[in-house]
C-alpha cells in the first residue's frame, strides 16, 4: 500500500491538516496549493511540492482534492495546468469537497471519459477533528475504489462509511450540514427567546444542552455562544453555500423545502451583513436582539 | 407530607397517568375531569371523585391543573364551579398546564388576589414518560412554594428544576417544545431530500440519527417515521398551538422569529390538511413527496 | 341631523385630521385625548374638550374612537372615567379602530350588554387622505346604525362600504393592510435585486411602477424609496401589529399562511432593529444591501 | 427590412402566437420546432418549415428564439444541428425565452466568440397578449443591434424597452416575473383568509380589486380564481422556474431574498403536490382550505 504515490490539492483549513495525518501515518505525498505558503509547514515535514494540479496529478496512483466549492473543483481539474492534463489513466481521484450529488456524478462521468476512477468522499467534521484526524468519510463510487482509498480515509478520520454509487457520499454531506445549519439557528432563536422572556442566558444555553431536545453537536458551539467569539472554524459563508447546494438539489429532484429555503436566507442575510468570514455560529449574533 | 390534601384537575393522556403515580406513591388524591369516564381507573385505585373544580378544591391545600390550553385553564379557574369558587385562602395552586410565561405571570396575580398561592409548573416529557414517573419538571414561583410540592412533582418526575419567579416555568416549557418542534421538522425536510436524492430511507435515518447533528429525542420518533405510524404521543395540533405560544409572546417581547413563524406555519398546514389528531412527528408526512 | 350630539375619542394623526373634517362639515363635536396638545387646534375651531372619555361620551348620541390597539381600545372604554361608564343607553359607539375581527365582535357584545349600539367601522388611507377627506370607510353592524352614521363618515371619507354583520369592517380591513404589507416587502426586494443585478434604480422603479404586476398604491411611496426618507405616514410598528391581528386572526379561524407570517417577521426584524417609528416604506430600508 | 431572412425557433403557447404575428406583419419567416405539428398552421399561413435549427439558421440575418429554460437554450444552439452551426457571421441572434441575466451574458459572450450579436429580448405576457401582439420587450444589448430588431419586436408587442447592456433584458423580466409571482400568491392567502372569517369570496375579491393594494394584472386572474378554473396560460411550473431563477441570481449577487424564497417554495409545494401545469394562479387552490 504504501508503494502508491499519492497527491494532495488543496490546503486550507481542513485540507493542510487531513495531508498532516497522511504525511504521518508514513504515506509519501505530494502536494499542491493555489498559494505556496500553506505547503511550507507540510513540505518542512516531509511533503514534496508540485507548481501545479498537472504536476501534482502526474505521477500519483491516487489523487486527493479538498477544495471550497464546485467552481474551484472545475477550475482545479480542467485548467491548462489542471488536474485532468496529468492524471495517468487508471488513476483513482477522491474529491472530499463538499459539493452536490448531480456536481460528484458529473465529475464522476468526466472520470470516467478520461479513463480514470472517481470517488466523492466529503467529510463530516472542522477543524479540530481534521487536526485529530477524527473526521467522518462518506463515500460515493465503485466498491472496489473505495477499498484501495480506504487506509488512507482511515489516516485520517475516526469512521467511514460505503454509501453506494457515485454522489452518494456528497448526498449524504450536505444533508448532515443541513442538520447543522437548521440546529445552530433553531437554537440561536430559541436562547434568544428565552432572554427576551428573562430568563438568565446561561441557564437557558445548560438546561437546553443537557435536554434531549439539542443536539449534541451544539455543545461544541456553547463557548462561542457564550462569550460571542466566533473565530471561524466553519465559516458561516461556507454554510450558506451548502444551503445554496441543497436548493440547487431540492430543485433538481423536485422536492419542496419551505424550511430550508428560509435557513437558507437567515444565514444569506447574515452574510450580506458582514458575517460570512465568522463561525457559522454567528447566526446566534445575527439572530440577536441588537 | 402524607397528611397534606391534595386535587388533581385534568386527566387526560398526560394527566390521568401523572395521577396514578401520585396515588401510587401513596398521596390521598380527590380528581375531577370534565368526563368522569376518564377518572374511573383511578377512582378504582383510591382516589376521590369531585364533581366540579369547584368541589375538587374544597378541602384541598395544594390542586393541581393539567389542562390543554391557556383558554381550558381559564374556563376551570373561573366558572361558577371553577377552582376559585371553591379553593381555601393559604392553599397552593400549580398549573402544570403548557401556557405562555405571560399567561402564567397573570394567574400568579390572580392567585395572589384570591389570597392563594400559584406555581407554574409545565412538564417535559409526553405519554411514556407521564406513565413511568420520568416527566422534567420546570418550576416558577416562591422557592417554599417549590419545596412544598417537590416531594409530588418526585413522584411524577424523573427531574425536578427551580428555575426562579413565576413565568419562568412556562418560558422554560415553550422554548423546550420550539426546540423539539424544529427537530423534528428539520429532520423531516432532510430525510426527504434524501430519498429524493435516491439515498435508502433507513439508511439516512440511521446515518443521522447515529451523527451528533441530530437531538436524541429524534430516536423516540424513529419507529414512527419508518412505518409512517402516527398514532399520537403528543397531537401535532398542540405543538401547533405551543408554536402559536412561541409567536405570541415574541411579539409580546418585540423579538423576531423567522424561522420559528415559518415552522409554526408548516404545522398549521398539517393540521389544516387533517393530521392535527395524529402525533406530532406527522409532520414527516406533510412535508412528504406525496 | 345637525341636531345629534357627537363625540370623538383619540386625536393622533388620523384622529386630529378626521375630527376638523367632521368640524367642517359643521358637525357640533366633543373630543377626547389622552394629551390634551393634540386637541388644541380642533378647541380653536370649535370643539369642546372633554377631560374623560366618560365625559366626552356622557351627552353623545354618537361616539366615535380613532385608536391604536384592541388595547388602548379597551383601556379607553373600561376604565374607571371610561366610555362606558359615561355613555347613554341607545347611544351608537362607532370604532374606527384598527383592530382584529374578533376584537370588534367582542365589543359588539360589551356594547350591547350595556344597551348600546355599536359598528366597527376602520378606514383605509392614511395621513394624506384623512387629511383631505378621502378615507375608505369599511362598516360592519347593524345596517340601521350604517345609515345613521353614513353622513359621518361621508364627511371624512370619499367612499363608505357596508360589509354585514358585527366584525366585517374589522376583517376587510386587515385584509387591505396585508395585500398593502405584502406589496411593499415584495416591490422593496424585488428593486433591491434589481439593484444587485446591476440595473439602475430609478429604471427599475419607472418600469415596476408603470407595469400591471404593481399595485397602484405603491406609487405613493415612490418619493419615499427614491431619497430614502422615511418620515411616518403608516408607522412601521403600527403595520407590524396588524400582522400580528392577521396572524391572531389566521390563528383562531385555523386557515395556515406561510407567506404572511414571514412578512410578519420581517416587519418585526425591521422594528427590532430600530425602523419601528418609521414609515412602513422602511421595510424598503431594512431590506436593502446595507 | 422587409428583405431580411428571418428565422424563428420555439413554437409552443407563446412562439406561435408571436410567429403568426410576425407573418401578417408581412416578415418572411423560416420556423423551427421540436416537433413539426405545432408549425403546421404557421407552414399553411406562408411560413419556411426547417428540419433542424441549424437549417433555420443557415440563411438567417436574424434568428429570433422563443424557448422555456435556459438548458433548452443550450440545447438547441450547441446541438449538432444546433443554430451556432449553422448561423451566418454577422447575423443576429434574438433570445426571447425567460432565462436568468447570468445565462443570457454567457450567450452574449458565446454569440461575440462565433462572430454574432446578440440580444436578451424576454417578453411580459402570456398566451393572450402573444395573440394580440400586446406584448412588452424588454431588451439588453448593443443600441444598434436593437434598433434593427425593433420593427419586428412591434410586430409582435405593443410597448418596447431598451434597458442597456447585454443581460439588462433577461434581468427586468425576472423582476416582473417575481412580482407576478408575490401578488398571485399574496391575493391568494389574502382572500383565503378572508373567507376563513366568515367574508363572502366574490364581496372580498371585488373589494380587494377595486382597492389600490391590488396590481391591476390581477384582474385578469379573477375568473381563475371565482370558479376555480385553472386552465393554463402560464403554467405554475414555469414560474417554479422562473423563481429558481431569481433564487440562483440573489445568490451570485449576494442579495439576501427571504421572502422571495419562501414564496418559491410555495410554488414548489403546488408543483410537488401536482399543481404544475394548471395555471400559475392555481397557487390559489393549493393555498386554500381543503
């Protein structure tokens, strides 16, 4: 296994840490970034550098992407110097990004037009469980694909999960952030609420978070609630982008989401106000009584 | 404690078994309900029958409610045979009834001017729980009157929370009830797009129900929504009206609730449509695909 | 006719306007305020103060009221020097009010418990057309009492609709306040997009205002959402208010409505945030790009 | 100008009707469609019949098209037989059918790339207005450009706009679409609510609609709504679409539409609940109480 050469693209928040794990767990890598500097740390520990996707694509057995959006995706993979201008036929490409399901069976077809294999495996978790390498893999493609990527999924998450064909795993991805998004402004009114109505806020946040009504997730949001900090670990832009992809989908399946659409416009607003580059929890901020 | 006389007015789904466990724990109970049928399991086990609210609270030193609506409340204090006809000065009134803080705030007042005292002391929790003692409940009111009538709430309750001056109970209840109201139909709305998307239903339930983006209590509805059996635990028409609770007393507050206002609306579709009898996690099959 | 003795109660800015109508039309009048400033002008022309509503109402064979909330509304007729300890049996109590159906029915029967008459009779149109004597009078009650109070409003209004029974008056008028509430919140996100799209504002306000897709009203508020001056005509709050009679009303009569409860909020957000004082065209304000 | 070749492709609802116009104006006139019967009466009153738009291109100085989605678009000009393989350098190119700004500034741009001009040329109204030639055009482009278009816009409309650049055409028909959109469905729930208190229907519609809160397009829809006939003349489904659209273009613009997506789900809950190819006034039937 660790004869494959691998490559990594994209090294923001989540990807210059998921790369760590693997340069960790003994796997040789090789890496790409639209800016040099966020490779240094990777390449001081053991990364080599590529100038390009082309590069990085060239000689990997399987290619890596953790990349922001569908259009960054499109922009990596078909550029001059892209990703598709390197990658040898019957290399295995495993785009983590969070994007839509139809985006991952789209990718999943250009894949295969180019004799290479595809897998979407977005991943569940920020920051910190990408540092601890406890993210969550939720994976879309062929079986057999998804056995060979394993171990590397394994370096650098805590659980992951087969979810069948291509787009699954996106499926899956953007439902859970759904989950998410609806919890941290459901929650944010209802605290809200309850200090418009007196009660003391702390109190509010404890007899709520220890109430099954909460999800437990939330209890990571607790410290940034209380003392209204909200250094980005999810930023809230990223969110509002997801909600944007699930109305894309809804619309696509023809699926009515009366809920959603409005979650989709309160953190819409939140970033036409300036919020956006904060933690998806300043929809608490946002949601406030001024 | 034993020789305290103690009533229980309200004996529906919730209140005939929070009664039961009163009895149960051996506390002499005199009941009235606006059907005597529904009292007659416990009369059978001990307890008093009363033919009015008024007889009910005669003799009594603490009369307990549990009743549907603000409205109900009302009827059974104030009618010519209401609990204030009949209650004694000194005694101790607790409204376990699910109302609005303001509501609560104006029977404290009316307590007050009847020389009576008042506890507003709504219950989290729904039929399962009422029957096996391990309701939550959320108190408002003078701290004696709380310790007064703890011992009862422990023989209904699992939990038993002070949470300060009357009103504060109630405000408690509602932001309890917002909070479950919003999961279930987040959830619903998600499961949705995921068959939608063609993912397996029992696997997204699974998948998230097992993911920390979901409330636990999500999983007491799971056997609900796999067989879309919706036979009531909590009629989705109360839900309805707590959620009507929530807005009123935004309004009251000067807070907005987008979100909340929009899920209030997608229930009184439900029960516009006909499912307002059925549990509140029919919601599932309102926001369904048809 | 000349002959009745009326009074008017509530002299803000419709009130003080449709009374000198009154006043005009050489109608003899007795008028109320809770400040007595507002009456000054209208004593000048030759109105007789009252210190009381009981006083105001004590001779009147007619009493009209021009107030803010089914609160003040009660406030006024209940309390100790109220409208009702001073009118006469036979009387005709004339709401003009803003207030939810309901509202009116209920004092429909206060009034005749206490032998009196009673229409609700609220107005479409604001300062500027209570100021010329062009309101539309909406009039619900018994048709006799519309004949005997249609020279009244003929005097303030240029158009006086007779709807039937107890209450219609009421419930036609917060439907014209919500068709105008929904077409300010639509035209103001539609320009915003507009806007945002790159079009110039002024174009796109031209080409809407001139479109059948636009409600004719809005051209009133034309001026106001060119220079972005907001000084009240119809103060936000007060339109925030009758969404909530709408949503009260909804409510009670278990019709669900979506789309108003989320106009609802963004009134709310926009008082919230410190536009309640200012004209509801500032939904415009509140909904822009910042 | 009469010496022109012109070419018209989209033959449904509202490019029949507009093709017919265009040949009793006196325009000699090739025309194309996806399936052959909906030219036949357009073939009998003189027009060319083409087999593919390529074909109808080939001779073409202007190439007017009249489709219902953007994919469609696409479809038809980049097919193999598609028109940009068979349009003429230099030609015209006239996009009527309603797309989003973003889409018809990616075909000014594909169009310059093959040598061509371009207009978005949308129309405001439906089957009736297209029969009779009473449409409105609203134009974005090079002056020139629509200045030679414009004799055959008169032809087929009764007002003509030009708006600016490329796009600014596609931009103002999605405003107007919007606004249609809110004040259909706002009517809707007005007079449902109405009705829900007790007002009788056709009393409360002709009140609304003699009242300046109603646009005056929505006399047209009163015969829909009186008796429930919803018999299309712009399918709900399309303006599902047109919706999404708004939706899609907020997002790139960044301009938060909380009302305006609540209102597309309102839309998408019809269509899913099988209201799509009624008229978009059926929205009223969806909203109503069962």
């Amino acid at each position: 296994m660790g004869e494959k050469n691998i490559a990594f693209i994209g090294l923001g928040i989540m990807g210059s840490r998921m790369a760590k794990n693997l340069l960790k767990a003994g796997f040789p890598l090789t890496v790409h970034n639209r800016t040099k500097e966020k490779a240094e740390d990777l390449i001081r520990s053991g990364a080599q550098w590529a100038d390009s996707p082309k590069k990085a694509a060239e000689n990997a057995d399987i290619v890596f992407t953790m990349l922001s959006h569908p259009e960054v995706v499109e922009a990596v993979v078909y550029a001059d110097n892209g990703l598709f201008s390197g990658i040898k036929p019957g290399a295995l490409w495993v785009d983590m990004s969070t994007v839509h399901p139809t985006f991952s069976k789209k990718m999943a077809e250009a894949s295969s037009a180019q004799n290479i294999r595809f897998l979407d495996a977005p991943v569940s978790g920020s920051k910190i469980p990408a540092e601890r390498g406890e993210l969550i893999f939720l994976v879309g493609g062929e079986q057999t694909d998804f056995e060979e990527a394993k171990p590397y999924f394994e370096a650098m998450g805590k659980a992951v999960h087969y979810l069948g064909k291509h787009g699954n795993g996106s499926a899956m991805k953007i439902l859970i952030n759904l989950m998410l998004a609806h919890n941290m402004a459901a929650f944010s009114e209802t605290v809200h609420l309850g200090e418009a109505m007196g009660l003391d806020k702390s109190m509010v946040v404890e007899m709520l978070l220890n109430h099954p009504v909460s999800a437990p997730i939330l209890q990571g949001k607790k410290a940034k609630i209380m003392v209204l900090d909200f250094t980005p670990e999810f930023p809230l832009e990223h969110m509002q982008k997801d909600l944007h992809l699930v109305a894309l989908t809804a619309f696509e399946k023809n699926y009515a989401m009366p809920l959603a659409n409005v979650l989709k416009e309160l953190y819409a607003q939140a970033k036409q106000h300036g919020y956006g580059r904060m933690d998806m929890s300043a929809i608490f901020k946002w949601l406030g009584q001024e």
